[in-house]
C-alpha cells in the first residue's frame, strides 16, 4: 500500500516534535531543571551583566552545551535556554541567598566550579572563569573562597 509523501511528511514531522518535546522534558526531570523550576520559574527580565551560548552540567551528566543563557544581579543568579529547548525548561531566577558555592576543581585540564541551586543542592557545573563572571555582581566569591583559590583565578585568564 502506497501512501500519499505529504503524509509520510507530515508523520515524520508530528513523531519528531513529539520526540523533541519528551526528551526536554526528561532531561529537565533528570538534570534538575524541573524541580528547580517548581521554586525558581520566573518572568524577571535579565540583567544586562550576562552571557547567552553557555554550557554547563546539571545533575546526573545531563549536560547543556552552547545552549544557556547565564546572568546574574547583585539579587542572584538568572538561567535560560535557547529557545528551541526551551520545553520543559522555563526560565529561572535563584537567590543568592540560596546558592552554595563550591570549591574549583580540574575536570579534564579545565577548571570547573560547582554552584549548588536550593534546597536540594542541585549541581550546575560551570567553568571557573563563568563562574567568576556571574558571581562578579554578588560582590565575588567572599573571603573564604577567595583565599582557597589565590593564585588559581588569576591564572584562568
């Protein structure tokens, strides 16, 4: 039985944005994102300080590469996805307040910081020289942290 190729189109197209739309929304369940946003989501507009084309790591591998816009005021820490990924992933404000910062390790030769997001301490793993661009409005990382990584900041540049 043949059938008519706009319908064979049309088919292919239905099946791939379904398939589009559940694979957002799993990785949003498995990373993280979800349960962030069930506290976090937010319509603020975001601060001018910020970078669009990030990447990051969520929990669980779930990895956001070249797909994250990242910013932050003196309030928190603002995360968005591009566009086409946006499903299942709103965008997010998180207080300062509510931000662990971790300590800078080497993952593979680059320099990572882990951020833990609220109450669930929810990894986003950036890299170190990210990380210091959006903590520069919370008036950087604080003494302690400062101090641990004399030496190592300034080197990222």
């Amino acid at each position: 039985m043949n059938q008519h190729p706009a319908l064979s189109a049309v088919g292919f197209a239905v099946c791939f944005v379904a398939l589009w739309i559940t694979v957002g929304f799993i990785v949003s369940l498995i990373g993280g994102w979800r349960s962030l946003a069930e506290r976090y989501r937010t319509d603020r507009v975001f601060p001018a300080h910020k970078r669009w084309m990030q990447s990051a790591q969520m929990r669980f591998l779930c990895g956001y590469n070249h797909v994250l816009t990242l910013a932050s005021d003196s309030n928190g820490l603002y995360l968005a996805t591009f566009f086409l990924f946006r499903v299942g992933h709103p965008p997010l404000f998180i207080p300062w307040n509510e931000i662990k910062i971790g300590e800078v390790r080497l993952l593979l030769l680059i320099k990572m910081r882990t951020l833990r997001l609220g109450p669930d301490a929810i990894p986003l793993r950036v890299s170190e020289r990210l990380a210091q661009f959006l903590l520069e409005p919370r008036g950087g990382m604080g003494a302690a942290a400062t101090a641990a990584t004399a030496g190592t900041i300034s080197s990222t540049f």
